[in-house]
C-alpha cells in the first residue's frame, strides 16, 4: 500500500510541474471563494449520521454561506440506504458531473479533508498556485512532517467548526494567500518531484530489507 502510493507519486510528476507551470490564471484574477468537490468517504452515510461527518459539513458551510464556498458532493460511495442519496439530492448537497482541474483552479482557496484515509489529491493541489485548507488530521503521509501551516497550506479544524472563520479571515490576507500558494508549489516541485521519491523509495525499501534479514 505504501509503496503503491509512491509509485503513483512518480506518474504524477509531469502532471505537477503542468499544474504549477502551465497554470495561466494569475492569482489576482483567481475567485474569492474556496471550492470543494468529493465522494461521501469517511465512514457508511446512514440516515441517522450522514449531517455529521466532516465532508458533509463543508457542504453544510456552503449552503449556509454560499458566497465564501462553494462545496458539493459529486458522488456517493458509501451508504446503507438508497434514501440517504434521495435526502442529499433534495436538500442541495450533490452536484452531478466531474469538475476539472482546471475549474478548481480558478478558485483561489482549495478545501482538502480526509476521507477514509489521506486525501489523495492534497499532493496536486498543493503544487497548483491556489493556497490549500487541510483539514486537521492524525493521519499523514512520511512527508507531512515537511509542511507548516500558513506558509504551505493553512488549517481548519476536525470538526470543520471553525472552516468559515478561516476562509473569511483568510480572503483578508492577500499577501498570506500569495505566499502559501507560491511556497506550497515550490515545495512540491523541490521536494517531491520524481527523484527525490524514488531515493525515498530506494531507501525504504533498503530499511525493510534489513528489517526483514533481521538487520535492524
């Protein structure tokens, strides 16, 4: 599993300097809202429970304050009941279609939670000249450790109780936003670009090695 999630890491190499490099919207003429598009991961949606996961309250927030965020559910995946799908439909929560990159990126605030593991996309986003919210979280990847928050993303907590505050404060501090989106990219391309992940790799499996030759 750690490995697969390295090698995919390599394959998108060429796609994070497009990201970076090819993006054409300047930062200035970027929307002044965050965006979020997901699947309803984190846990079995029931009819009881569904309101209380993180992801459905970011949706929540952007009912509540559409004119900050503007987040939607674009798939449900995990649920005991066809209804639970019905009653999100009805009160506003799915927007059906996939959004591209390209549209996200015209957002200059990107909202990036956990879903049932670590958020796959984080590492694209970060890399994409938009300044990235992350979610509070206990779970991590080896290179997390690396990030600090307000100058490579800026955080939000668990329960998503305090994500309007953040964006509104945030879209105050035009010269914050520029700075986490330009050393948020900068690190990626540094840091996790091909090379660096492939010594990784070549380290860690070497570390295994010596576990598994009982080395260690």
């Amino acid at each position: 599993m750690l490995v697969h999630k390295h090698l995919q890491t390599f394959q998108l190499d060429s796609f994070l300097k497009t990201a970076a490099l090819d993006n054409s919207i300047p930062f200035e003429s970027k929307k002044n809202k965050a965006f979020f598009r997901g699947s309803t991961t984190g846990g079995v949606y029931t009819l009881n429970n569904w309101r209380d996961f993180p992801r459905s309250k970011i949706v929540q927030a952007s009912l509540d304050h559409p004119e900050l965020i503007d987040a939607r559910f674009t798939n449900i995946v995990q649920t005991d009941s066809d209804q639970v799908a019905r009653v999100m439909e009805k009160e506003g929560f799915l927007s059906r279609g996939r959004v591209s990159h390209s549209e996200q990126w015209q957002y200059k605030l990107v909202v990036v939670p956990d879903g049932n593991s670590v958020p796959d996309r984080l590492l694209d986003f970060l890399a994409s000249n938009v300044v990235v919210l992350k979610q509070e979280s206990t779970s991590e990847e080896f290179w997390y450790r690396d990030l600090q928050p307000y100058h490579h993303f800026i955080p939000f907590k668990r329960d998503v109780s305090n994500l309007i505050h953040v964006i509104r404060s945030s879209l105050k501090n035009e010269s914050l936003l520029r700075h986490v989106a330009q050393a948020s990219t900068l690190y990626v391309l540094e840091h996790l670009n091909s090379d660096s992940m492939k010594c990784y790799l070549v380290h860690l499996l070497h570390a295994y090695a010596q576990v598994y030759s009982g080395k260690s």
